[in-house]
C-alpha cells in the first residue's frame, strides 16, 4: 500500500505515524505507542507501507473496533 493512502486512513480515525530511527512509529488518538510500521523505499520507487505492517495495523483495528480501511464520515 503506498504511504499517502495509508496516512490518509490514519487521519481518518486520528491516528499518527512519527518517524523512529529506523522505523516508522504508530500512534493512536490518545497517542498510546501501537505497533511499529515498516516503509520500503528505493532510489527510484515511491515510499510503500510493507504488507506485513498494513496486516498488523488492520488487527489494531479490529481489537479496538474499528473497520479497515475506515470510510470517511
């Protein structure tokens, strides 16, 4: 998934990504520490969210009930 729609889906539910050493931080709307997300990046690619930590977000999701990916309101 590439990084611009998976940050939009984040904003939707107010969630945050901040940047860590080597990864990439996921934070709630209560900015509670949730899991760590992996982006993948070349010289000539664009940024893409690894499909490991899009499964890995998806599951936050569901344990908090929310649906992935969120619908706009």
């Amino acid at each position: 998934m590439d990084e611009k729609t998976f940050s939009n889906y984040l904003r939707i539910v107010g969630w945050s990504l901040k940047k860590a050493k080597i990864d990439h931080k996921l934070y709630d709307e209560k900015e509670t520490f949730v899991c760590t997300i992996k982006i993948a990046h070349g010289k000539n690619t664009k940024s893409e969210i690894v499909a490991m930590s899009v499964q890995k977000t998806a599951r936050e999701f569901k344990e908090r009930g929310l649906v992935w990916p969120p619908k706009k309101k």
